[in-house]
C-alpha cells in the first residue's frame, strides 16, 4: 500500500451530509488507460484481475465522529477505466485488516495514479426530507385508472428535465410517501482531485433539491 496520508479531515472527523437532506452522491468518471497508472494503482489495491472484472470495497472512516462511508469499484472496458466512488452517509465500523485509503482521504489518494487531474464526473445523489418540512409543488400523491386492466393506482412519484441545469442537474425523479418526500438528481459536474470537497458538494445539490419542494410553514 502507498504511504499513509493525514489530513484535518481524518484527524478531526469530516461531517459532510450535516444540515442536509442528502443519503448519498456518487461520482462515475471515465479515464483513458494511457491517462492512469493503472501498475501502481492495481498493485496498491490488489486487484490481481486488473480491472477485467468490477472490483468494490467499502472505505470505513478513519475518525469515528465523520458522517460518512465510501463505496468504490472499478473496471477497465475497451480501454477506459471506469470509477465510481459513492459517499454514503452514516459511519461503519473498521473492518479487521482495515487500511490506507480511509473514507476521508481517498480523493488524495487516488489522485496520484491520474495524469489528467479534472473530469466531467456523471453524478447520482439521493436525498430525503419529512413532509412537515417540505413536499412536492405538484399534487402527489393522485388517483389514475393506470394499473393493471385499467385498474386504479396511486401515482406518488414524477420524473421531469431541467434545460437550465441547475449545479449540473439534468433529471430529477420525485417520490411523495406518508411521512416524507424523496428526491434523486442526476447531474454532470466537474470534479477536481486536487480541489474536491465533498461537503461542498452536497451542500451544492441539497440547494437544487430543496428548491423543487414547497417549504412548509411551521
């Protein structure tokens, strides 16, 4: 494994999903072989099959008072190598043989083994608020005859497009339950490894997806 890396975030603890609603993001970015030292990064995580096959772990945090695990995988396919990196909120223990990289430093940590430093990042993200905060501005959920047969259903979710790409977000797909709303954004946004921070990050998306829903008045 490459050497340890400390940073304030792992030694204070890193709470990124503070304030917000957000459940996860997750980054997918796409590299030429040629633009990554794919050697040292397979050496350094042990993948003996090279990226032939998807390969996932599960960073825990190094500091138990940060808000966050990761989930990784990667593959290389017709010469490109593919990684996703998911910051899921909530804490995990340390597995047994847990090492170098932790949740909070693995941005820095991957950066090492990519030549190209900036990349459009195609980004899922998750979120979550009780309805006496906040709910959709459109009528969920609604009675339609569209189940099975002609059959009533209960419609309690849309899908639209934003044409203005608020942050980078292209679609937004909502879900009105009993107690709270659920919203999911896919976007394109730039990601920097030299410059990344995740808090900022959600912060960012949280705005865009609290401003689909109505505020409640308490």
């Amino acid at each position: 494994m490459v050497e340890a890396i400390e940073t304030r975030e792992s030694a204070q603890g890193h709470r990124i999903f503070a304030g917000s609603g957000c459940r996860f993001i997750e980054y997918q970015i796409t590299a030429k072989e040629s633009d990554v030292d794919l050697d040292g990064f397979f050496a350094a995580t042990k993948d003996e099959s090279r990226g032939a096959k998807k390969h996932a772990v599960t960073c825990a945090p190094k500091n138990e008072s940060s808000d966050y695990h990761l989930h990784v995988n990667w593959y290389v396919f017709d010469s490109d190598f593919r990684l996703a990196v998911e910051f899921c909120k909530g804490p995990i223990p340390h597995a047994a043989d847990e090492h170098e990289p932790y949740a909070e430093q693995f941005i820095q940590w991957v950066d090492r083994f990519f030549a190209v430093k900036v990349h459009t990042a195609e980004v899922e993200a998750d979120f979550r608020y009780p309805l006496s905060k906040r709910r959709c501005r459109f009528p969920l959920p609604i009675k339609a005859n569209i189940g099975p047969g002609g059959s009533e259903a209960t419609v309690d979710g849309i899908s639209f497009a934003t044409p203005a790409n608020p942050e980078g977000v292209s679609k937004v797909y909502l879900t009105q339950g009993s107690q709270s709303t659920t919203i999911h954004l896919r976007a394109r946004r730039p990601l920097d490894f030299t410059t990344f921070d995740p808090q900022t990050e959600v912060a960012a998306l949280d705005q865009v997806a609290s401003a689909v829903l109505q505020e409640e008045k308490q």
